[in-house]
C-alpha cells in the first residue's frame, strides 16, 4: 500500500517575508531622507544646513541658491558718546543680490558731535567680495545733541566668493571727528572760536 502523498500547504504564509522586506524598504527610505536631502543641498545647491536650520533658510535651499549668513556688529570709541548697534544682529543674503542693513546711531551729549565710522569684514579674506554700494561710512557723520537717526549700509557680496565662507561679519566703530567737531563751535564777537570738547 502506498502513502499518499502530503497535500500542500496553502500559501498564505508565503508573502509574509516579502511583506516585511518592503515595510522595512520603507522604514530605511523614511529616516534617509534627511540625510540625503542634506548632502543633495551641500553638494549640488552649495547650501549647508545646520541642524535647527530655519525654515525660511531651507526654503532657499529648495530653490537652488546659495545663502550667505552676514553678522552685523558695531561700537563707539570711548571719547565718543553715541549709542551706536545694528538694527538686526544677522542677515542671510544671496550671492549678486543687492542688500540693505540699519544701524541706528544716537547722540547722547548735550551738543553737536561729528563721527567718523571705520568698517571692517571678517573674515579677511571675504572682504574683498563685500562691497557697499551706499554706506554711512563713506562720510563723516554729524548728530545734533540728543538726535537719533538710522543709518543704511547697501551691500552686493560678489558671486565668486569661495564656497567655504558661508557667514561674514560687517563691523563698524564711530570715532569722533575732532576736527570737524571743531569746526561746529560757534564763533564768538571776537572772531575766535571755542572747540567743542
């Protein structure tokens, strides 16, 4: 007598390990999209995004262009007493493309006072792609006793500034103008004329 022969099993279970290898396809695919979409925006677009990175800076990364994160700063000489700072503390800007930052001075003494601002870009080797088109800077600055007045730097950072300077910093100290300030003091009956201290 012959043994049948054992009837197949129904093949149910045959899929599960297909099942299971795309769940885990996907599982894989989800968590390296933020890595790839990191080396897609460094690599191809010249963009770095930091962790935490804004949305406005990842909006930019989408469209392909590059951003340049530009640091304001700015002070006073001792002999000068001016409040002097940026509006706003930093600026992400595209490459070619014309910009404009305040920075607001006030002048806290009880007379006419004549400032000279002397800027400087960090690092050094980025200044040579900086250039303001209209800036304070360019010429001395008179405030009356006790006048605020905001003050525009235009600036274009050129194209061709190297891949590997992604943040610059614009700094300005005011100094006081002796001469000028001098030439401020109202003269008396007698002709001559008293400096301004």
């Amino acid at each position: 007598m012959t043994t049948p022969a054992p009837t197949p099993r129904p093949a149910r279970t045959a899929g599960l390990p297909r099942l299971v290898g795309v769940a885990l396809g996907v599982f894989v695919l989800t968590f390296s999209l933020v890595p790839l979409y990191r080396i897609a925006c460094e690599k191809v677009f010249g963009v770095r995004l930091e962790r935490g990175a804004s949305q406005g800076a990842a909006q930019l990364a989408a469209t392909g262009k590059r951003t340049v994160r530009v640091e304001f700063d700015g002070g006073v000489n001792s002999k000068l007493p001016w409040a002097f700072h940026p509006e706003k503390l930093t600026m992400d800007v595209v490459p070619g493309e014309l910009n404009e930052a305040l920075y607001f001075a006030r002048n806290d003494s009880d007379h006419a006072l004549v400032g000279s601002a002397v800027p400087s870009v960090a690092p050094a080797r980025a200044s040579g792609y900086f250039n303001k088109t209209e800036c304070f800077c360019f010429t001395a600055q008179t405030l009356q006793a006790g006048e605020q007045r905001d003050m525009p730097v235009r600036f274009i950072v050129d194209p061709d500034l190297p891949e590997d300077v992604r943040t610059i910093t614009l700094s300005y100290t005011f100094y006081k103008n002796d001469a000028l300030t001098t030439q401020l003091a109202p003269a008396t009956a007698g002709g001559s004329s008293h400096a301004a201290p």
